[in-house]
C-alpha cells in the first residue's frame, strides 16, 4: 500500500540492542523508504556517537536521547522502536491504513525472537 500523501514517518531507534540489531532494523526499514513511508530514521543513545559510522552507512542519523532525535524530526509521525524490533510482514499495510484514518497511537508488535520465554519487541506510532 502506498503511503497516503504527505504522511511520512520519522524512525526513532532506541536501546536495547547491538550493532548488529541496529542493522537489521535498518534494512528492514529500507522497502519502506524506498517506498516513501520512512522520510528518515534517527538512532537515540547515549552512546549514539560509538555507532555514528553504522548509522551513517545506513543513511540514518544520531541523537543522544529520545527528545533530542524528536526535536529534529521533520515527519509528521513518529515510529519509536527498539533495536531489537523485527516488523511482521504487513507492518506497511497497516500504518499506511492508521495514516489514512489520521488517529492517533497505533502499537506495532514485532515478530517473536526465538526462545521459550522470548516476547516479541513492539514499536509505537505517534503523530509528532
């Protein structure tokens, strides 16, 4: 599904979660980049600046906190997800449809991580 016009979401990547984590969720953000839905993708940490060279090879940003990734937001909404977050298949679908409707809050769960007790990471969308 097509983003709805002008709806694009700014990303905002948080701990928990390695290098490695990190990666993964930004390839998997790219399709919807390509597609028009991601505008931009900022990682929040502390630590931000060890991965500066990781999040720039990805074409994504650092901030050294939540607020400060926010306050240079330019989307309209905001994903806030971990690291670890894996979206399910039709995560697209489904925000380019929350969009359309204009509501607000909308909890993405994630693809369960293996392991008996393992829980599925979830991401929030938000209008900024």
């Amino acid at each position: 599904m097509a983003p709805p016009s002008g709806a694009m979401l700014s990303v905002i990547v948080t701990p928990p979660g390695g290098p490695d984590d990190i990666a993964n969720l930004f390839a998997r953000l790219v399709p919807a980049a390509v597609d028009g839905l991601v505008r931009e993708v900022f990682y929040a940490a502390p630590d931000a600046d060890q991965l500066a060279p990781l999040c720039e090879e990805a074409g994504a940003r650092t901030a050294t906190s939540l607020e400060a990734a926010r306050g240079q937001a330019r989307g309209p909404w905001l994903l806030i997800a971990p690291a670890t977050f894996r979206p399910a298949e039709d995560w697209q679908d489904r925000v380019g449809a929350h969009l359309a409707r204009g509501s607000g809050v909308l909890k993405l769960k994630g693809i369960k991580p293996g392991g008996l007790f393992a829980r599925a990471p979830t991401a929030e969308l938000r209008p900024l």
